[in-house]
C-alpha cells in the first residue's frame, strides 16, 4: 500500500477529521485534565518557581506556537507553486471577465474549457494548505489544554485597548475569554515577525 499516493488522494479529508477529533477531545474532560496535568510537571516551574506571569506566559507559548507552525508549514506548502497558481487564476478571471464583457463566446467557450483545470489546481493548492492543520494541531491543543487546566488555579488580570481591564477568564468578546483573545492577538503578531525573519512565504 502506498501511503505517498493515498496522502496525496485523501489527505485534506484525514487532515480534516484529524482536526474534528482534536477539536472533540476538548469536551472529553478526562483527557483534558490528564494532558494538562502530565504537561504541567514541565512547565509549571515557569509559574511556581520563576513566578513568570501568565499573560506574559501566554506570551512565551504563542510565540513558540508561532514558530512551529511557521515552520511546519515552511517544509509542508510550496509557496511557489502557490503564488504561480493564484497568478494563473487572478489572469484566468480577468479573461474570462473581459471575455464576458466583449460577448464573445469562442473565446468563452475555450476559456471555459480551461476553467476545469484551473480550478483542479486550485483546489489542490488548498488542500495542502489544510494539511499541515493535522501537524499544527497536534502541538497547539496539549498546550490550550493546560492553559485551560492552570487557569483554574490563577486568577491574574490583564488590561487591553479597548476593552480595559479584564481577568484572564472573564469573557470579554461573546464567549471568547480574554486569555483565548490575548493568546490569539500575540500568535498572529509574532509569526508574521517570525515568517519575515524566516523568509518564510505565506498567504
């Protein structure tokens, strides 16, 4: 059995229910406690011993999430191949458009033969850029597990624009608490910093 071959075939749909059954493990809470606790033994010395504070430990993961996902995706997507295939579809839609515009249907009528191809491309393109999710997801959920896990121990306030002075578990956009908006805004900041130190491409 080749496994190269069925990644290649099906491997947005195992990337895809990979995704579901991690994102499910979190109503699981049994195993959410259990991975939280077994990561803790690690990092816990950065609370207890060092007295590290927790926005500022929030800071620290979302970087390292940052730069494993950076990478991670570095070896896993051809930007190259990426940014030749959006090329092709932004000339491919301004034809067709002009096409459109001009009523002339030979030139539709190839330019449509040509639609299925290019879409097939497309849809490649996006299914490597789902694939490297499964990798991703694998080292960022044990993390939000013991967050989740030590938050229930700390109660530490952080102040953001905007939206003031909140605990890290109050609730402050819907239900999203602050320490998930906190955890969110630092990880898209620094890895576009850690993408352009990297030379890495991206979309």
């Amino acid at each position: 059995m080749d496994f190269g071959k069925i990644w290649d075939k099906y491997g947005m749909y195992i990337a895809l229910g990979f995704m579901m059954l991690m994102m499910l493990s979190y109503s699981i809470e049994w195993l959410r406690i259990g991975v939280g606790k077994g990561i803790d033994s690690a990092l816990s010395p950065a609370v207890d011993m060092f007295g590290i504070p927790f926005f500022i430990l929030i800071v620290i993961l979302s970087a390292f999430t940052g730069l494993y996902s950076s990478i991670i995706q570095k070896y896993t997507i051809d930007y190259d191949k990426m940014t030749e295939s959006q090329e092709r579809m932004k000339e491919f839609q301004k034809e067709y458009r002009e096409a459109q515009l001009s009523q002339d249907e030979k030139r539709i009528k190839k330019l449509e033969a040509k639609r299925d191809r290019v879409m097939k491309e497309q849809l490649e393109m996006s299914q490597q850029q789902f694939k490297p999710m499964a990798y991703i997801l694998v080292l960022t959920v044990p993390i939000f597990f013991w967050l989740l896990f030590r938050l229930q121990e700390v109660n530490t306030t952080i102040t953001m624009p905007y939206l003031g002075t909140h605990s890290l578990n109050d609730a402050v956009i819907w239900v999203i608490p602050a320490w998930i908006l906190w955890y969110m805004i630092c990880s898209i900041t620094l890895s576009q910093v850690i993408r352009k130190s990297l030379n890495i491409g991206g979309v």
